[in-house]
C-alpha cells in the first residue's frame, strides 16, 4: 500500500515540471557612473611676476633692473635670464652677477645677485671746452648708474668718452677725449677726461693785483714746483695753496684768494703761460692763543710756544711753535706727538685766534743701552754715564746730546764718528737704544824708498 501511495504521488508532480517555459527579460545595463574628476590645475605662466637686485651698495635697485632690460610681465626663462646678466656684466659696473628664481602659478620670482666693483674714482674734466655740469649730464644720459664716480673699466670709460665726444662736437669743440686715473695728490684719485694729445706745459707763471708781496717773491716760491709741470687747474690750484698760501700767511694775510687763473700760449718758450690773479685780503694779529689737549702740560707748552697776542700774525711762527711743542713732548716721552692749529677769524677786528691741541698719544719708557764698537774697558765707561734709567720717560733728545757731549770732550782717541740707532717697542712701550762706535780710519804709511 504504501508503494502504491508512493507512486500516485509521482504521477501528479510530473506534469508540474513539464510546464512551458517563460521567455526572460534581459536585465537592462546599469547606468554609467561619470569617472570622478581631478581638481582643476592652472597652467603655470612663462612670464616674470617679482623682480629684484640685491647686494649693490653703490647704485639704485630700479636703475639696476632698468639695465637689465627685464620687468614684471615680461616672458621670462632661464635663457632670457642668462641674456639679461650678461646684458649688466657688460656694463662695466659690477663685478660679478648671478641670479636665482622661483616659479609659481603668477610666473617667475627673479632675484639678481649684485657685487660691485669697489673702486670707483670721482670725475673730473679738463679742457674740453664744456661746462662740467653739461659733461655731467651727459654721462648720467650714456650711463645710468653715474652718480658723481666711475669704476675704471673698459666699457665705463669707453662709454663716457664716446659721450663727451659728442657733446664737445655739439657744442663747436670737435676734440677726440681720452681718460686715465690721475691723481694731484697722493689720496686724491680721480677719473680724468681731457683732450688727446700732448697736454699743455707750465711755462711761465705770472700774478697780477699783488701789492703786499712782490712778483719776483711770488715766482720765486713757485717757478721750483710748477714749471714743466701739466697744466691743470685743480692740481696747479694745489701748487698754489701749497707755496703762495705759506708765503702770504707770514705777513698776516690770511685770507689770500686767488679768484682766477687764465693761461695763453706762451710767446717766448714752449709751453703756456699762466696768469694768476690775487687778492690779498686784510692783515690779522693774533688774538687769543692757547694750547690744549696736553694737560697737565699746557700752560708750559704755551709759555714756549711764545706766539704773543697782538703780534703779526705770522704763520712761520706758528709752525715753528708747533716743532717745540712736538720737541717737548718727545722730551718727555711722547715719541708719536702730534698738534694741529685751529684759527678763528675775527673780521671785524682782524685778529686770529689759536688754539695748538696737541694728540700726545703713548709714553714711552727707556729699555735697555747696548753699547759697540768699543773695548772691554770703554764700553762700561760709556755705560756709566749714561744718564736715563731704565723704566723712566724716555727722552728722545738724549742720545744726540750723550753723542755731542763725548765727541767734545773727546773721551777716546781715534774716534771717527758714533752713531745711534733706537729699537721702539709698541707692545711695551719701551725704547731700546744702541750707540755705535766708529773708529777713525788711518791712512796707510807711505814707506821711503
């Protein structure tokens, strides 16, 4: 029974199975989903956007970039870059450049580094026939960075001739110009523009409106230093503060001008001919005369000075003061002793008033005496009367007198000469002397024959 059951139940699931099939919907493909997109990046631009020069201590930063033929804006790379350094190198103003850049979304930040170069001189101009503030004009037009002095190069010096050049043709004076670094005093050096070619010779010096001090004194005091000499005003007006100035100051003029100075070509030599016109000015006494800077010192400086008030003032007499004070001084150890001369002028009373301040500087004490040249029994003779002890103020005058004072009491035969030498030591401010001993020298015998 149970397996008929069994199959009954089989029969009535068959045809469950046999069923038609239905026809399947394809799925439809889901919709794309939009790739998620990067963050917007801008394109980094190929121009400058900052713009620097650093480092020059001599030259303004704007004119600088000016040269640099470079600005914000502009297109920049590492080759125009390049371009732009060489273009300042070829100035002739600096002495090295480099430069460094960043780039960002805005463009290039661009620094130059500037070293200029350290030597530059002050200009000046002779015989071009033109004003110097229109030769000044000029070379601040042909080069930018001229502030008043150059440095001594190639290209600046090319520059400026090429543009006084110029400037003279203009104005009626077609001259070729040259340059050098001319100095008319040791610290004094100068970049100097002048006409090529021979320069002119002092010849002849002359003066005119000089009536305290006659012409042949005045040509006398100068023909030794300034004839031969080139000719140029500000170095001759050097030779004239130098020799005239001296002259006219020991008989009181102290305000001795020389307002204009003409030259010609001189007619009987070669070279020109310079006139010099003078003004003489008033003559001044001395009003009140001190000393200062060297106490406890100073009344005893003043008393030898011997400058007296209301006398002459005669400048011959100051710097003769000034040796004995300074002489002194020395006397009393002070072997670097020095004094300068300050002088108002009172117009309305036409006096002088001094002051000498003297700079003593160290003291120096005496060191040692070595003693050559003489014998065992001479040299601890000499010793002994040496008089300075060592440790006290050194007094520079003494060996000269020690020396002066043997050879007149002729203390040993056979003396030639004795000389004398000082070591000075800074660091101890000691003075080690030595004396030298030289015997006189014997003429060989002649023998008879």
């Amino acid at each position: 029974m149970r397996l008929l059951g069994l199959l009954l139940l089989c029969a009535l699931l068959l045809p469950a199975q046999s069923t038609p099939r239905k026809t399947a919907r394809r799925k439809a493909a889901p919709a794309a989903v939009p790739a998620k997109q990067s963050p917007t990046v801008p394109a980094r631009r190929a121009t400058i956007a900052n713009l620097r020069a650093e480092g020059s201590k001599l030259y303004p930063e704007a004119a600088i970039l000016s040269l640099s033929g470079l600005a914000a804006g502009k297109p920049g790379s590492k080759e125009i870059f390049d371009a732009a350094r060489d273009r300042l190198l070829a100035t002739g103003f600096f002495e090295t450049i480099g430069y460094r850049y960043d780039s960002g979304p805005d463009g290039f930040a661009l620094t130059f580094e500037i070293a200029d170069i350290a030597q530059v001189y002050p200009v000046r101009y002779t015989r071009l026939g033109i004003p110097d503030e229109a030769a000044n004009a000029a070379l601040v037009k042909a080069l930018p960075l001229f502030q008043g002095k150059l440095p001594p190069t190639d290209p600046v010096l090319a520059a400026a001739r090429k543009a006084l050049s110029a400037l003279a043709s203009a104005q009626g004076s077609a001259v070729a110009v040259s340059s050098r670094v001319a100095s008319d005093m040791p610290t004094d050096l100068h970049v100097l523009f002048y006409p090529t070619g021979a320069p002119p010779i002092v010849a002849e010096v002359h003066f005119r409106g000089n009536k305290v001090v006659p012409s042949p004194v005045l040509q006398l005091a100068i023909h030794g230093v300034a004839i031969g000499t080139e000719y140029r005003e500000p170095f001759f007006r050097q030779i004239l503060n130098n020799a005239i100035i001296p002259v006219y100051e020991a008989r009181g003029r102290l305000q001795v001008q020389f307002p204009g100075i003409t030259i010609a070509t001189a007619e009987k030599v070669k070279g020109i001919s310079v006139t010099v016109e003078v003004e003489e000015g008033e003559s001044y006494n001395f009003g009140r005369v001190s000393v200062a800077g060297a106490e406890p010192y100073n009344e005893d400086l003043l008393a030898l000075s011997k400058l007296k008030e209301e006398e002459l003032a005669n400048f011959d007499e100051v710097r003769a003061a000034q040796a004995r004070i300074r002489d002194n001084m020395r006397q009393r150890g002070y072997l670097r002793a020095a004094s300068a001369v300050e002088r108002t002028l009172h117009e309305d009373k036409h006096t002088a008033d001094l002051v000498i301040r003297v700079t003593p500087g160290a003291q120096y004490a005496f060191g040692k005496l070595t003693v050559t040249g003489l014998d065992l029994i001479g040299t601890p003779a000499v010793e002994k009367r040496w008089a300075l002890e060592r440790g006290k103020p050194f007094n520079a005058s003494y060996p000269e007198f020690f020396i002066n004072r043997i050879q007149e009491e002729r203390m040993f035969e056979d003396l030639g000469d004795v000389r004398h030498t000082l070591d000075i030591h800074d660091d101890t401010r000691t003075v080690d002397a030595t004396l030298i001993f030289i015997p006189r020298k014997r003429e060989p015998k002649k023998e008879k024959f």
